[in-house]
C-alpha cells in the first residue's frame, strides 16, 4: 500500500516513508486508502495476545513487511511492558472504560510506538540499502523526549537527539531525560516553548546545509516525532485491540459500538482513533479533549484553525501545543485527497497563522468529532472526583479526557459506552495529581510519588521511586535558532 504526502508529493513504500519520517515537500505520508475489517475479524483479533495484535494491525497498514518479521518486533518492542496485556482496560460506573497505555517503561502512551518504531526504523533502513547511521532528531513537549530515548538507547545505527522546551516540562519529565544512558543519546534545553523547538526541528530537516553537514560525517536524519508513519501505524493496535475486548466480553455492540475520548496535543492518538474508526472499529464520535490551549476546540466548532492565541502552561504539559501536526494528515480526508487545498492550508498557518474550511467541510469534521476542553481547575476537579467516587487515580492529561468526556455525555445527552484513553501513569505527574487529592507532600516533586502511594496505596511504578538519586547525564542548554550547531556539536562531543 503506497503512502503519499500530505502535500502531494510522490507515492512511497511504507520501509522508505518511515525512514524518511517526512515527505521531501514537507507533508506527512498518508495511507492512499485503508483495509475494511468485519466483525469477524474483531473476533479472531480478540483470541491473540497484544503483540500478535499489533502485528496483525500493521500487516494490514504496512505493506514491505512480512506477518512474521512484524511479529518479533512486536514480541520485543512489548517485553519491557509491566502488564503481559500491553494495553489493558479498567471498567468505571456508567459504561465508562479507561484504556490504559502508560504500562511502558516511560510510563506514558508515547511507549507503544516508540518502543516498536527503532525496530521499523532499522529494518525499513535496511530494506533500503541504508548504510548511513539514521540520526533521530526529535522536539518534545515532555513524554516524547524520554521514550525515544528509552526506544533508540544504544540500538545499533542510530542515534537521538532530543529537544525539549526550557522550563515547559515537568521536573520529572526533565530528571527522566537528563539521567537517560546510552552511548547514541543527547538532550538538549531550547530557550523557547514546544511549538518553537518543533520548529525548528522541521526547519533542520529542510536546510540543505546542515543536512549536508550531516552526510559529510555518515549520518541521515530522521524523526522519531508522532508525524513519521512508523509512530502512528502501532498506535491503531491498541484501538482495535480495545473494540476486540469489549466486543468479546459483550460490552459493546456492533452495531452501536462506543464513543472514545482521547486527551490530545499532536493529533497522532485521535488520528489513529480514526483510522481504526475507518478500518471498521466500531467507534462512533471521536471526542478530541484539550486543555486550556483549545485551538483544536475551536477548529472542530468553528472550522477555523487559529494558532494566534497566547500560549498556556499547563498541569498537562504534553498537550500545550499550538499547532497539530497531526491534524495535516486529516485534513487530507477533510478535502477529499486533495493535497493542493492541503498545501494551501499548511501555507496560509505559516504565514498568517490561521486557515479556515469550507461549510461542507465543517459539517464533516463535527460528524466524526466533538471537541471540548479543560482548564487546569476542571482538570483537578476530575482527579478528585475519579478517586473519591471510583477510587481510580487519574494523571492530569487523562483527567483533562475524563473532564470532557463529561461534557460530550452532558451537552449531547450521548450515554453510550465510553472509552476514556490513559495516556500516562498518574505518578508520572504525582505532585499535580497529590494536590488535587489533597494530599501533602514534604519535599519535591519526586518525594510526591512516595506521598502519594502511602496515602492511595496505588502501587508506584519503579522507574519513578528511583529518579530522585539518579546522576544528571545531560545538561545542554541552547538559542532556538541555533538547534543545527547543537545537534552537530552533540557528535562532536561523541568523538
Ligand atoms: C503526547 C501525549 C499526549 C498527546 O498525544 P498526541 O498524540 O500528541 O495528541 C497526551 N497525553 C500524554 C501523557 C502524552 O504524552
């Protein structure tokens, strides 16, 4: 199945976009059409374990890769998970069900493909006679950073280095990437916020000179960001594994099937929600929730997207982003494949930071989602509430879902089943989500973990008990404009 570019260029294999991770053009690949499944195939994907799952999902989405060679991968890239189900459901009151994908070893749902896209990443290399080691370069709003450390620490061929916003992560987010080993990883602090080292990310896989640099010394750049196709495919796994479940324990029907929340920042999550929505899932609204920078609430009401807007820091700092790369790769959909209105949009964001779609084109955007949001006061609200009346704990960005799923059941009087979708492990944000249970915590914010297990008896993940006495490996800070020198610099430092 060849992949083309949001922008038109030319069609691709699936190994070639994913080592590409972005088209020449600057668009996103996007599948050319999408396999229909029925509901016998939800049966027979109901009776394998995750990683038979995932690879059965990407064989449908990927063509160039055999059943078999996807299934070690998926064997290995679901190993270090804490749950042998991967992705397993918890069931509320009210029809609701939380999906939970912070089971990884980053403890955030960034695990499930960026444990597997290394994997992809050099077998796609391979497959296309790469010698050159594949450079990762990647932006982070938090939980990015450090599982793609995690996913390329010390793989062979590779190396990573990552961006991070100054001061717009968590301190746990912050300690888990500065203490990350590995002889091929480098972190790096840029004096501006996510949207700015995103940017200047893109910007260095379009300039000629660095890129030329960067062959000169054997390296070819490529992206671990939630725009390479090699991201998004394992992330529809889990939304047809979850429909499987539910189908198979008869919590939901085929023919009415359920409505999913997904806490978004990037559009990669919702937009594998749609796709498997497309493949014959059977997923009714997709509820798009923001925090308090909505620009996605109001593009889903309005039909216009804005970024002009200030920027707010949040207690769900994974979703403070402005522009939804994401989204380009819908916005395909939106204009029937037509990737000259989708390189006009992408042109108008850039220049004069807003694009608007026409009325048919709106009234199809709110047939397939709703979109709310919630501010951090909500948010916190919606922690009590879950641990007070269902003893379930909540970290903030899955909260912000729980919130607006709220709203969508209110407003629409909608009381179909629901699935809410987990993206990180409350202690992960324990100091945000201690406060708003009103528990005290004496010390930092890695001290809030222990705090929060003594007062909860939620077990606390190892991998957060441990980070407080973990050594600082990384302590590169740079200008916004000058990420290509530190990226250079970072090999130099190799040498
Ligand atoms: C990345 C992230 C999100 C947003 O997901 P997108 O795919 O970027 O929309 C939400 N929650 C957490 C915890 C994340 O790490």
């Amino acid at each position: 199945m060849p992949f083309i570019s949001t922008r038109g260029a030319e069609a691709v294999s699936a190994p070639e976009a994913i080592v590409r991770g972005i088209a020449p053009d600057g668009g996103l690949y996007a599948p050319v059409s999408l396999p229909r499944l029925e509901r016998a195939d939800f049966e027979l994907i109901s009776k394998m374990d995750y990683p038979a799952r995932a690879a059965y999902t990407l064989s449908l989405l990927l063509d160039g890769f055999s059943r078999e060679e996807l299934l070690e991968m998926a064997k290995a890239a679901y190993a270090r998970f804490d749950t042998p189900k991967v992705a397993p459901i918890s069931e509320l009151k009210d029809r609701t069900y939380v999906l939970e994908l912070f089971h990884g070893p980053t403890l955030a749902f960034k695990d499930m493909a960026l444990q597997f896209l290394p994997r992809l990443l050099t077998a796609s290399a391979k497959k296309q006679g790469e010698q050159r080691e594949i450079a990762i370069l990647t932006a982070t709003s938090g939980d990015t950073g450090k599982a793609a450390l995690e996913g390329f620490q010390d793989v062979p061929g590779t190396s990573v280095t990552v961006f991070y916003p100054l001061g717009g992560v968590s301190a746990v987010q912050e300690k888990q990437m500065v203490t990350s080993r590995g002889k091929n990883v480098h972190v790096v602090a840029v004096k501006g916020n996510f949207d700015d080292a995103q940017t200047g990310v893109k910007t260095l896989f379009g300039a000629p000179e660095f890129i030329q640099k960067m062959n000169e010394q054997g390296k070819t750049l490529s992206s671990a960001n939630s725009i390479n196709l090699g991201r998004l495919a394992p992330q529809v796994a889990y939304y047809l594994s979850a429909c499987a479940d539910l189908l198979a324990q008869g919590k939901i029907d085929w023919e009415t099937g359920l409505n999913v929340c997904v806490p978004t920042g990037n559009f990669g999550n919702i937009l594998a929600a749609w796709y498997a929505k497309r493949m014959g899932a059977p997923i009714r609204k997709l509820i798009c929730a923001s925090n308090r920078n909505d620009v996605l609430t109001d593009f889903i009401r309005t039909g216009i997207y804005d970024r002009q807007r200030p920027f707010h820091k949040t207690i769900s700092p994974s979703m403070d982003i402005l522009i939804s790369s994401n989204l380009e790769r819908f916005l395909l959909e939106l204009a029937d494949g037509d990737t000259n209105q989708v390189s006009t949009w992408m042109k108008e964001l850039k220049e004069t930071g807003k694009y608007e779609i026409t009325n048919a084109q709106k009234a199809l955007l709110k047939e397939v989602f709703f979109g709310g949001c919630s501010d951090d006061e909500k948010t916190e609200e919606t922690i009590r509430r879950y641990w007070n009346e269902e003893h379930y704990l909540l970290d903030p960005h899955t909260a912000v879902a729980a919130s607006v799923a709220r709203d969508f059941r209110q407003e629409t009087g909608d009381a179909s089943p629901l699935l809410i979708v987990s993206t990180a492990s409350p202690y992960k944000f324990a100091a945000d989500v201690a406060a708003s249970i009103g528990v005290t915590v004496q010390g930092d914010a890695f001290d809030a973990g222990k705090a929060l297990e003594d007062a909860t008896g939620v077990k606390a993940p190892k991998a957060i008990t441990e980070l407080k006495t973990m050594p600082v490996l990384h302590t590169r800070v740079c200008e916004k404009e000058k990420m290509g020198e530190a990226v250079l610099a970072g090999f130099a430092n190799d040498n």
